[in-house]
C-alpha cells in the first residue's frame, strides 16, 4: 500500500480513492483519485507541493497510466497548492475559480515569503518549548503545531503558483473508457464559484468544501443563503457516498448536519443582533452538536462574518 506523511489513502469504489489529510501532515484538505479507464483524474492538489507530489506518486502507484486531468474545485489555496506537480497535465477548474486564483495566490506567497523570518522564530520557540515540556498531551499538540509550520515553511521554499490551463462556466462532462464524470458549477456556497465531481455510475461526489464533516464549514468566502440551496440541489443528486473537502467520507444523508449548522449560526446571529449583542461573539456557545467538531477558531469567524453581514 502506499504511504505517505501527507494522506492515507482509501477506496471507496472499483477504481476511486480518497486520499484523506493526515493532521500532521501538509496536505490540510482531501484528495481524489479517479481510474477512467484509459488514464487517471485528480480531484484537487493538497495544500503544499510536497504533498502534490506524494499525489501524482499515488496516482501512478494504484493505476499504471497516464495522468490526463486535474479538477480545481474552488480558488482557496489548501485545495490546489500541489498544482505545480501537473504543469504536463491539463488543470481544470471554472473560469471564476482561475482569476480568484490568479488574483489570490501570488499576492499569499510574496506575503508568506515577507514573514519567514517570523516563521523561523516561531519553529525555534516551539522546538524549544517541546524540550521542556513532559505532558504528553501538551507535547502531542505543539508536536502537531511544529509539524504545520515545517510543512508551510517547505511550501513557502518551494511553491510554484500555477494555474488553470482549462476553463469552464456551468457544467463539463469528461469521458474515459471506464467512467464519465460531470463537473457541475454549483454557484456561490464556500466561496463564489464552487465546483463537484459528480460520477453518475459509482454514485459518488465529490464535493470539495461545499461539506466538511466533523468540521467546521467556513462561511466567509461564500454565501450562506445560497449555499443552502446548494446542498439541496445535491441532495437532488442522490449519490450513496460524498467525498468531504475536510473529514472522511459519508454518506449523503450527512448534507442534512451541514445544512443545520448553516441555519443554527444564522439563527445565533440574528438573535445576538436583536439583543444587540454584536460586539463579541466569544462568548457565545458551541452548540452541543458540533462540540466535538474540529477548529473551534471557525466557528467564532462565521459568526462574526454573519453579525457584520446582517448589519450592512
């Protein structure tokens, strides 16, 4: 089996894999792989190059054959930093997803490159943190907090921005000897322009961040409202399995928490309006249900981005 420090890597059908993140590791977002038959499709490139180039190993490891294309599903750079492993092949993505690209990630990385020497700082401080520190769940978190760091750092040495060479507005099919796939612009719901994979056949999605399981959903790119229609459109679609952008795969049904979520912050946000509450929303409450969920940070600036939002 393949490994790598960046993902594991699981089938979820005859010829589909799910390369899923590991924490310590620098792809930060999920993967996929896709046998058409007659060559492989890559659905997204990790957060940094180191990853990406673990992604283009795995996808010749489990199928032996030409790699022809790579689906961008959104602009944000954790889903296609590794784009430079694939300057050969042809990068997909819509048209909205290339410029947000193009305006975003240079303008990232010559900021990241300006606080190296800050980045450096804050590697010693920690090494030297975990040299004196004996509790094991306090050694394990800053353990995982070096690791980021190291892996962004490469990424900063290392990154190649690279774009989209093909675009499109609303929907592609792609055909391979084996399968055909549709990409589907869904319109605004994580960011402005969001895209899925959608594999009629396997009754499969992928669906990048449009749905995050056991993790919070960032809200502040998107539209909330108009993600909310989104995720019922694909409902409408009624795959078996949805391949998450953050978390593992699940089954369809779980559209339904992340609609919740998206209406219970909407909900919060409207009632700390009337109370006239708006000025810190720290003090407010995880709901119970998503207590357990990753990056607690994200559900703080969700609800800033919805109480500012609600006051324009």
């Amino acid at each position: 089996m393949f490994h790598s420090r960046h993902f594991n890597c699981e089938p979820v059908a005859e010829g589909i894999y799910v390369l899923e993140a590991k924490e310590q590791g620098g792809a930060m977002s999920n993967a996929g792989l896709i046998d058409m038959g007659d060559h492989t499709l890559i659905f997204d490139t990790f957060n940094t190059p180191q990853a990406g180039k673990d992604l283009r190993e795995a996808a010749l490891y489990f199928f032996n054959q030409p790699i022809k294309y790579i689906i961008n599903s959104h602009w944000h750079g954790d889903h296609v930093r590794g784009n430079q492993h694939f300057m050969e092949e042809i990068i997909v993505s819509t048209s909205t997803t290339r410029e947000l690209m193009m305006k975003t990630q240079p303008d990232w990385l010559n900021r990241m490159k300006n606080l190296l020497p800050n980045l450096n700082e804050d590697i010693f401080k920690l090494n030297t943190s975990l040299d004196h520190e004996h509790n094991e769940s306090k050694q394990q978190e800053l353990t995982s907090e070096l690791c980021y760091l190291l892996e962004i750092k490469e990424s900063i040495l290392t990154l190649k921005v690279t774009l989209p060479q093909l675009t499109f507005d609303r929907k592609m099919t792609l055909h391979g000897s084996k399968r055909s796939v549709e990409l589907l612009t869904v319109g605004a719901a994580h960011t402005v322009c969001d895209t899925i994979l959608y594999s009629p056949s396997d009754s499969i999605a992928f669906v990048g961040d449009i749905v995050a399981v056991d993790n919070h959903p960032l809200l502040i790119d998107g539209d909330p409202l108009s993600w909310l229609e989104t995720l019922t459109y694909m409902e409408s679609l009624k795959v078996d399995l949805i391949v998450p952008g953050h978390g593992p795969t699940t089954s369809s049904h779980y559209i339904q928490q992340i609609k919740q979520y998206i209406n219970d912050l909407i909900g919060i946000s409207k009632q700390m309006i009337l109370d006239n509450d708006v000025m810190d929303v720290s003090h407010i409450e995880i709901p119970e249900p998503y207590l357990h969920w990753k990056f607690d940070s994200i559900f703080y600036r969700n609800l800033e981005f919805l109480t500012k939002a609600a006051n324009r």
